[in-house]
C-alpha cells in the first residue's frame, strides 16, 4: 500500500517548488491564513467554506515542500508523511465538497459525500501515526495506557449520547451517528498520539525538533471540540447554524500547518549540515 501512495505521489516531489527560506514561507502562511481569518468574518463568504479552503490548502502545500526538501534526508520516518500528505488531500478535497454543497447547492453538507473524504484522510492520518510508532518505539506499558483511556472516553460519550441525550430518538439516519461519535473518537486518537510521541521525542530526540507535536495536540484538540458541538448541534437543533465552529476548523488547521513548519526547518538544516 505504502509503495502505491508512492506512486501516486512521486510526480509532485519532482515539482519545481520555489526553495524558499523558512523566513519566506512563514511570510507566506501568514500572509494566507490572514486572509483565510480575514474573510472568516465576511459572513457572505462563511457559505461557501472558502476560509478553510484556504487553510487546508496551504497546509497541503506546506506538506509537498516538506517531502520535496527531505528528500535528501536519512530519515526514515519521513516515508511515513505520505500518509499525512493523503490526508491532507483528503481533506481538502472534502472542504470543497462541503463548499460546494452548501454554497452553490444550497443543501446541507453534513452528512454528505464529503464526509467520505473526511473520514478516508482520517484514516491514512491514523496509519500515519501508526505506521510512526516503528521510529518512535512506544513502550507497551504507554500504549495500553492509552488504550484504557481510549476506552473511557469512548464509554462516557456513548452513555451521555444514549442515556443523557437519548440521541437515537433524534435521528434515524445511521451515519449521522456514526459520524457523530467517530469524529470526536478519532480526534481523541490524534490527541493522545501526539503527546505520547512528544514525550517519547523528548528522550530520543538530540534537537527540539519533537515540538512539533504540540501543535499536532492542538490540532486535534481544536478538531475534536468543532467536531463534537458541530454533531450534536446538527442533531439537536440548538442553534440555527453551525457556521460559527469554522473557526476552530480554521484554527486547527493553523496549528497543523505550524508543525509542519517546524519539519521543514529542521529537515532543512539537517541537508544543509550534511
């Protein structure tokens, strides 16, 4: 599989993407995501999804320079940003499903064939992290840790849904549940996972190139917030729109870029210093 996600990938890698400085490209993201913010607040705009277009966009951009520039890296983790990269495209593609469904054809987007694109980068985004663990060496005792944690969490938002909530009285479409607690579950997933590899990074890494995580942990943690008002509001009808929770989205995406960021500057120093 992983040789297949290569095959599909390796004509972007020989793109002449501009060998910008990190200094540039932090002018450059900057520069979109404050336009992406900017029209945020352009609440004509907030139909069409094109702030977080913008958003995944450039991250996505951010991740094809990534692999362009680590190229010539020893690393052997860095095959498994393929992964991230899928994901990415994933999501991107989703995000202008999810304009193009709400902006253009006036109907609601969620749940829609959008969300198919969500939930299949959701899946490389976990391989990713998965596929990670063979560098990072996770010891089994912090792995069942967080699988009993895991477990918890899933057990309390189910008894609130069911038993609070009594959320199968409000709905019988099956994938509105489904995407209802599977969002924030995997949301949970990449929260966790980031900081077990940022405390694992800690001890294994000579530089401080683990900091990045953190950013992967907020990105999730802003995720998972979005995404579990956004489905039980769609549910309940709390509020008439869920348009408001795009800033989250946007901010997450934010977050995701920034690590990235931090990845090419050290990838970049490291080929230099070789």
């Amino acid at each position: 599989m992983k040789d297949n996600i290569l095959g599909m990938i390796k004509p972007f890698l020989h793109l002449s993407l501009p060998m910008l400085s990190i200094r540039n490209l932090i002018a450059i993201f900057i520069f979109i995501e404050s336009i992406s913010l900017l029209l945020y607040f352009v609440s004509s705009y907030l139909h069409y999804n094109i702030p977080t277009i913008l958003s995944s966009a450039i991250v996505t951009t951010l991740m094809l320079i990534y692999l362009q520039r680590s190229k010539s890296s020893k690393q052997k983790s860095d095959k498994f940003f393929l992964f991230l990269l899928s994901a990415l495209i994933c999501w991107f593609l989703a995000e202008l499903l999810y304009g193009y469904y709400d902006g253009i054809l006036k109907i609601d987007a969620y749940p829609s064939f959008a969300d198919f694109f969500y939930m299949v980068g959701s899946i490389f985004f976990i391989l990713f992290l998965y596929l990670l663990n063979r560098s990072y060496k996770i010891e089994l005792g912090i792995i069942i840790s967080a699988l009993i944690t895991f477990s918890f969490f899933i057990v309390y938002f189910l008894y609130v849904g069911i038993f609070v909530f009594e959320i199968y009285a409000f709905s019988d479409d099956v994938s509105t549940l489904i995407l209802l607690f599977g969002y924030p579950v995997i949301d949970a997933f990449i929260i966790l996972a980031s900081i077990a590899y940022f405390l694992r990074g800690k001890d294994i890494s000579l530089k401080k190139e683990y900091s990045f995580w953190i950013f992967f942990a907020l990105f999730g943690l802003l995720f998972f917030i979005a995404d579990l008002m956004f489905g039980f509001n769609d549910l309940l009808k709390i509020i008439d729109t869920n348009r408001f929770l795009d800033i989250f989205y946007d901010v997450g995406y934010i977050m995701l870029g920034i690590a990235i960021i931090i990845k090419i500057k050290y990838t970049t120093t490291s080929v230099q210093n070789y």
